[in-house]
C-alpha cells in the first residue's frame, strides 16, 4: 500500500473509534439514567414500608439515603469513582 492509503485508512480507523466511543458514552448514559429512575421508584416504595422501622426517620429522609446508596453502588460499578 502507499503511504496516502495507509494514511488514509488510518484517518478512518480513529474516525470510527471516536464515533463508537460517542455511541457507547451514550448509551451507558441512558442505561445508568433508566437503572436510576427504577431504583428510585423502588426506593420510595421501600422507604413507606420501612419507616416503620426507623422512627426517628421520615419518609423523605429514609428514600434520600437509599437513593445515595443507590447512586454510590451505581457510580462504583461503573467505575465513575
């Protein structure tokens, strides 16, 4: 091959890893955004059933500190530390 085609393949190649690392930011983002969204409709379910448990609570109070538990084992799991 001459050096314009290696060149030039070259130039497609990162082409495409840029587009693919684009394509895959975005849909991890929506992948996180939905796990989040149901986690957090899980939560204020969990927090009425639990707040019978802790008293000293509120709901609002006990569905913030599973929701940041949540965002905490989320950002960990994908390496967002």
């Amino acid at each position: 091959m001459t050096t314009l085609a290696l060149q030039s393949l070259n130039f497609s190649t990162k082409i495409l890893e840029k587009i693919w690392r684009f394509f895959k930011k975005t849909l991890e983002g929506i992948f996180i955004g939905w796990m989040l969204a149901r986690q957090a409709q899980a939560n204020a379910y969990i927090a009425k059933q639990l707040i019978i448990e802790y008293p000293e609570m509120t709901v609002a109070q006990l569905e913030h500190q599973l929701n940041q538990k949540t965002i905490a084992s989320i950002n960990k799991e994908f390496g967002r530390d």
